[in-house]
C-alpha cells in the first residue's frame, strides 16, 4: 500500500537527487574536461563530438527540470537514451561492477531505473508546475 501522505515527498527527495546527480554530471565534463575535451572524448569512443555538446545541455536542463520539478515525467524519460548511449559506449564493455576499468555498466543502469521509477511516479512534493499561461506555480501537497 502506497503512503499517501509521504509518497509525495519520497518523489521530491527521488526528483532532486536525480537532478543534482545530472547537474554533477554535467559540471565534471564543461569544468573539469571543458566541452572540448568531452567532445574529443566522444571521438575517441566512436561517437560523433557533437553529441558531447547535446549530452552536456541535456544534462544541464534536464537536472534543473528534475529539480524545479518542470515536466518531470518528461525530464526523466528525456534523459533515459543519456545514459543508455553511455552504456552502450563506454560502461557496457567494461562489465557490470562501476569499480572496474572504465566503470561497469550497474551504476547507469540503476539510474536509468531510478528515472524510470521518477517517471511512473511523477512530479511530487513542491513541484513548479506549468500554468497554461505560460507563469509557473508551485505545487505542494493536498
């Protein structure tokens, strides 16, 4: 039996930490590799370098739409291929445990389980949901 009064806010802890995670994620490869070399990573795995700069806006606004909760469902779902492209470019060869060489493919696969989980469960506690007007509004909990 789902709680209902704290199934809204498991969503909201679920929604911000995916979007912090993605922030995260997207943070290491503008400031730490830069864009550049992100793209020139994806080069050397066989992906074209532009897809580096779609990842990184896809990981910048997907994380600030999980956070604010904006289109949630559709946030999750949006950055679902993110991390099946990185599975199936990098991690996956490398086995399932995270802790081998070039990171296994169990930590993005668990996340894209997480995003799936975001996406069945929808916006939760708090969220900035869209008005037809174009202003946003913040949803709590009834």
């Amino acid at each position: 039996m789902i709680d209902q009064k704290s199934a809204p806010y498991a969503a909201l802890l679920l929604r911000v930490s995916l979007g912090g995670l993605f922030l995260a994620h997207a943070a290491l490869k503008i400031f730490v590799f830069t864009p550049a070399g992100t793209a020139q990573f994806f080069a050397s795995v066989g992906v074209p370098p532009a897809l580096a700069y779609v990842t990184m806006a896809a990981e910048v606004a997907g994380g600030v739409a999980l956070i604010l909760g904006v289109w949630t469902r559709l946030a999750a779902l949006a950055l679902t291929p993110v991390l099946i492209g990185a599975i199936a470019t990098v991690h996956g060869a490398a086995g399932f445990f995270f802790n081998n060489a070039n990171g296994g493919w169990e930590y993005p696969a668990f996340w894209i389980v997480a995003l799936l989980v975001q996406a069945l469960l929808g916006d939760g506690a708090l969220a900035m949901v869209p008005s037809r007007f174009g202003a946003a509004r913040v949803r709590g909990v009834a």
